[in-house]
C-alpha cells in the first residue's frame, strides 16, 4: 500500500509546525526521515498514523483519503512513538493480545508470545507493566504496532532505550516485513542503528520535508 | 464483541488497582457518615434522608470512578491505541459505560447496607425494586458520565469540570432516584411515584442516543 | 488577501444599536411612566417588565447556541461556533439579570428570597450548565475548542426540556406563572419584550463582530 502525505499544514496555538510537508512511502520500502528537536517529526507522524488531524493538506493511503475510511485506514498503519501507547495496568501479553484482537487479529496471542520472545521479553510478558523500565515499555511498544503486520509503519524514533539485542531484533523484524511489502517509514536522529537498506532519506526543515543525502 | 473486549479490559484494570478502590470505598463511606451526622441523631424522615444519603454519597464518589476510568486511558496512551485499532467508537463507549456501571453497582452495593443500617431503614421485601431503581438510576449516571468524561478527558480541573456539567444535567435522575427509592423504603411501593420512572428511562435513553451520535466526534478532537 | 469579515455583521450598525437604543429608552419610560403601579405588590412589581424579557432573551440565546453547534458540527465552518459562543455568552449575562431580578421580586411578593419555584429553578441548572461550557471552553486546547464546545451546545440543550419538566413535576404544580395582563400592563411588556429582544440581538451582534475581527487576524497570521 501506498501512503502519501501532500501539503500537510499544522498549527498549535498559532504557530506553525508543518508549512506544506509532503512525503510518499512505497511498499517494500523504508523510508528515513531526520530532523532537529521540535521540528515537527512526531507531528507528521501523528498526522500520517491519522492520530492527529491536519489543518490542511491530505493523507492518502492507495489513493484514498483517510479519513474518510478511518476504520481500514487505521488497520492497515502500525504506529510506535514517543508514548508507549499501552495500558500500564495489564501485561505485556495482555496489552498485545487486546490490541491484537481489536485489530482484528484472529492468532493474536500466538504472535504476542512469538514476539515478545523475539525480544527477550518472556519472562515478564505475565507481569503488569507498571514497574517496566523505558526499554522494556520500548519493546512491547514496538510488538504493540507490529502484530497485525501492517502494510504501513511509521516508526517514530524506535530505537530510543533499545540495546544491541533489541535494536537487532527490530532490525530484523523491520526486514521481514519490507519483504512482506511493508511500506515504512522510521524516523530518527542518526541512522546509524538501522540495518535493513534505506529507500530514501529526507530532512524535515522549518515545517517542510526536503530530500537529503 | 469491541465491547466486551473492552469492558474486560477496564474491569481488569479497575480489580488491579486496589489502592484506588480502597480510597473510593473510603471516601464515600465518609460521605455517607457525614450525611447522617448532618441529618442526624433524631431522624425525622429516615426513608427519605436515607435515600438521599445513598443517592448523594453514590453521585460525588461517581465522579472519582469517572475520572480515574478516564485517567487509565491517557496515562500512557493506551486510550490512542484504542482509537488507532479502528476499533467502532460507539463499541468501545459501550464497553467504557458498562465498566462504569459495574463500579457504581459495587459502590452501590457497599454503601446500601450502611445507609440501611444507619437510619434503620428497608427490607428484603423491596430489595428487589429498590436494585431496579439502583440500576436505571446508575446506567444513567453511566451513560452521561462516561460522555461528559470524555468530553473533559486532559483538561486541568477534570473532576470538577466534571462535577459541573453532571449534576445538574442529572437532576431528573437524581430526583427519580431519591424519591423512588424513599418510596419504597416508606411505603413499600412506588404508586405515588411512578411517573418518575418514565423519566428516568428518558434520560437513560437519551444519554446513550447522544453518546451514539457523538462519540466518535468527541474521540476524535485533539487533546 | 483581505479576509474582510462577513457583511452582515457590520450592515448599519449604527442604525440598530439606535434602535436598539431608542426601544429599551421608550420601554424604560413606559415603565416607569405608562405601567400603573400594581396594587397588591407596588413597584417593585415592575421588576417582571425586566425579567420577563430577560428570560426570553435567555431561551432565545441557548437556542441559538444549540442549532450553531449543530451547524458547527455538520460544517466545521468557524462562524458557527462564533454565533454560539457569543449567543452563550451573551445568553449567561440575561441569565444572570433572570436569577436576581427573580428572588427580589419574590421577597416582596412571598416574603422569600427563593421559592424554588421551577421556572427560577430551571434557569438556575441553566446557569449552572452554560457557564460549564463557558469553563471547559477556555479550559480546552486550541484545535479542538470549537468541536468540544459544539459537541457541548447540543448535549446540554437536549437534555433541557427533560430538566425543565422533572423540576415541575419535583415542585407540584404550585404557583402558576402565567402572566396575564392587560392594557397599559399589557403594552409595556410587548414594548419591553420587543425592546430587550432588538437589545440582545444587537450585543449578540457585537460579540459575532469581535469573534469574526479575531478570527480574521488569525487568518492574516496563518499567511505569514
């Protein structure tokens, strides 16, 4: 699938974030995105996980704007950001398998075990996750947003509070699911952990998206 | 099934949470104390005063649930996720509502008892009626409180924003409730009274009508 | 460039608020002049020539504010929620005449400040409600204001006529108010009704004008 961003603006409280950023994501594809602190990365990830609306421009997924079939649109983009996204209270199994159904996912179970044990998280995958350390939130954060293998992700600094092991689990998850036809988009500070081939890179800049080395 | 899923979900995180539970349990037990003393010793309408102990003491401690139902959803986003599985916005309301309703009834459970006790009221003969009573009541409460919950959800003074659009919204709800059940304490029957249940079902009906309607638009606007 | 804002909020503006001017001007004469004074109450009676039409400002405020949210949320166009928040605003401030205008005239009438009388006490939840939305609407976070406050308009008013109707029922039907008048009483209510009705639309207007001249300047920021 492909999820394209046109003309995205965005303000909060008058000040303008986004100024017409533009970007596209093919399947089987990954894209890099950079930026200084606060330039509006994790905003126009929001917007293209349609977690956020914009004040103008459109998120098309295949041609399709979203929001005009939130439910499919929503099934088919896996997000992970800055907030764990997950409910403190249960455990990770618990969260995945809840989160897994919702989106449909029939095994969802199955696969919550598989990938928590990717990342090393078997043991406590039955312990309520209010005591986890960043890194441990970071994992099933991740396992939250690839479950239903989606055909869009947008990965908003995933390696944060990853260590080796857990940056090659996802690196290795990530190339799975480019061959899958995954179109995917990661944003980072350095690109120095990613593993699978970048697509193509691009710089976020005063609230538009240029292409960069 | 998004419902359910749902409700399972809150339930379960309600029960794990036993510190909170305590202190809400505390908290309206205090109410309820202080209600009597306040009507008290000498009670010179126990059925009513009672009634309007219970019912009072149930509204404010409502609240606390409402908010901390809200709380669990934002702390660390699980309530985003939620919205990002596609889930249908009016399954995912009937589940939170229902939770809700649930934590009113054991609330209501916990408190019928002491207010029985303190003013010497009710029998088994009306328990029957006076749970009906209890449960048109408190869906209610559910219905307009989980709204108004997510209508106030990140907002600074959430309790109190809370407290401000509830109550008065829930008049009706409130009035039926205190006199229905003053009624039966009383009298043993709602004859007198009756009419208070049709509206109560209005504002039943009428709260989950709008949460259908508008759920989904409140869900969507920013934070 | 130039967002001018919508005509109709700025057509003769001198000439309404004479209007408005000169009817509430001849209304307060007729008050004070042409209304006999009532023989029970005195003239404190005369308060109803304010009250009554203070209420009927009120209902036709929430009113408005209620089918501009509905319009809100079908268009997402700004100038709606601007008519509903100002008709609210403005709507609080006749609310507010209703609530205390109310209980004076009911200590000279009953000797009580408050009778719980439902009408009053309607307005009271009324109050109590739409300043709620006047709280969670500056409370709320730009983006979302409007949807918040429109969302708000249509829930607090459809619940209403239920409020109105179980704070009758709750009173028993005691101290009917319909206010039955003739002749020169008659006259100076239609006049004061009609007066403060021209009065509120021209604040009502006013307020739409402000909303209107800030959301222009937004706009202006935005091209920056």
């Amino acid at each position: 699938m492909t999820l394209a961003a046109r003309d995205i603006e965005k303000r909060f409280d008058r000040r303008a974030v986004l100024r017409k950023a533009s970007l596209e994501l093919h399947p089987g594809e990954i894209v890099f995105l950079s930026g200084p602190n606060g330039s509006g990365k994790t905003t126009f990830a929001r917007i293209l996980a349609t977690t956020l609306a914009a004040d103008a421009g459109t998120v098309t997924l295949d041609g399709r704007a979203v929001r005009s079939a939130l439910t499919e649109s929503r099934r088919a983009i896996g997000f992970a950001g800055h907030r764990p996204l997950l409910y403190l209270g249960l455990t990770p199994l618990e969260n995945l398998e809840f989160f897994g159904k919702l989106a449909g996912v029939s095994d969802a179970r199955a696969r919550a075990s598989r990938l928590l044990a990717g990342f090393g998280l078997e043991e406590f995958s039955g312990i309520p996750m209010e005591h986890f350390s960043r890194g441990m939130l970071q994992r099933v954060a991740l396992s939250r947003a690839l479950l239903p293998q989606p055909r869009v992700l947008i990965l908003d600094e995933p390696y944060a509070g990853l260590d080796e092991q857990g940056a090659d689990t996802l690196n290795t998850l990530l190339s799975e699911a480019r061959s899958r036809g995954t179109a995917a988009l990661l944003i980072s500070h350095t690109r120095e952990r990613i593993v699978p081939g970048i697509a193509r890179s691009y710089a976020l800049r005063n609230g538009v998206i240029e292409a960069s080395a | 099934m998004t419902a359910l899923r749902v409700l399972a979900k809150d339930l379960k995180l309600h029960a794990r949470d036993a510190r909170f539970l305590a202190t809400l349990a505390l908290f309206s037990l205090s109410l309820v104390l202080i209600l009597s003393v306040a009507f008290g010793p000498l009670f010179r309408d126990p059925a009513r005063e009672a009634s309007a102990t219970l019912w009072a003491a149930l509204f404010f401690a409502g609240v606390l649930g409402l908010t901390r139902a809200l709380d669990l959803e934002s702390e660390s986003g699980g309530g985003e996720a939620l919205r990002l599985t596609g889930a249908d916005p009016f399954s995912v309301y009937a589940g939170k509502a229902t939770a809700n309703f649930l934590l009113m009834a054991a609330l209501w459970v916990l408190l019928l008892p002491c207010a029985a006790v303190f003013f010497d009221v009710g029998t088994l003969e009306v328990l029957p009626e006076v749970a009906v009573v209890a449960a048109l009541a408190l869906i209610g409460y559910a219905a307009w409180g989980t709204l108004f919950a997510a209508l106030a959800r990140g907002l600074k003074a959430r309790e109190l924003l809370l407290s401000i659009l509830l109550f008065p919204t829930l008049i009706p709800l409130w009035i039926g409730a205190v006199k229905l059940t003053r009624s039966l304490w009383a009298e043993g029957s709602i004859d007198a009274v009756r009419d208070w249940v049709k509206i109560m079902v209005v504002v039943d009906v009428l709260g989950i009508a709008l949460a259908a309607w508008l759920y989904e638009t409140i869900q969507e606007a920013e934070e | 460039m130039t967002s001018g804002i919508p005509g109709w909020l700025t057509r003769s503006r001198r000439v309404v608020w004479a209007l408005a001017i000169v009817l509430v001007a001849a209304s307060l004469w007729a008050v004070v002049a042409r209304a006999p004074i009532e023989v029970q109450m005195g003239v404190v009676q005369k308060i109803v020539y304010i009250h009554v039409p203070s209420a009927i400002a009120t209902l036709v405020a929430f009113g408005l504010t209620f089918a501009a949210s509905i319009a809100y949320l079908a268009t997402r166009a700004w100038i709606w929620d601007a008519i509903a928040a100002s008709a609210c605003e403005v709507g609080m401030v006749f609310a507010t005449i209703v609530l205390v205008s109310g209980p004076l005239w009911a200590r000279s009438a009953w000797n009580t400040w408050w009778t719980w009388e439902p009408r009053l006490t309607s307005f009271l939840i009324m109050w109590i409600l739409y300043g709620g939305y006047h709280v969670v609407r500056a409370s709320v976070a730009g983006n979302s204001k409007k949807t918040i406050s429109a969302v708000l308009g249509v829930v607090l008013f459809l619940n209403l006529p239920i409020v109105w109707k179980s704070v009758e029922w709750w009173r028993g039907s005691l101290h009917p108010r319909s206010v039955t008048m003739t002749g020169d009483m008659r006259q100076t209510l239609l006049l004061s009704m009609a007066a403060w009705l021209v009065f509120f639309l021209a604040v009502f207007r006013e307020r739409v004008r402000l909303e209107a001249l800030r959301h222009a300047e937004e706009e202006v920021e935005r091209a920056r």
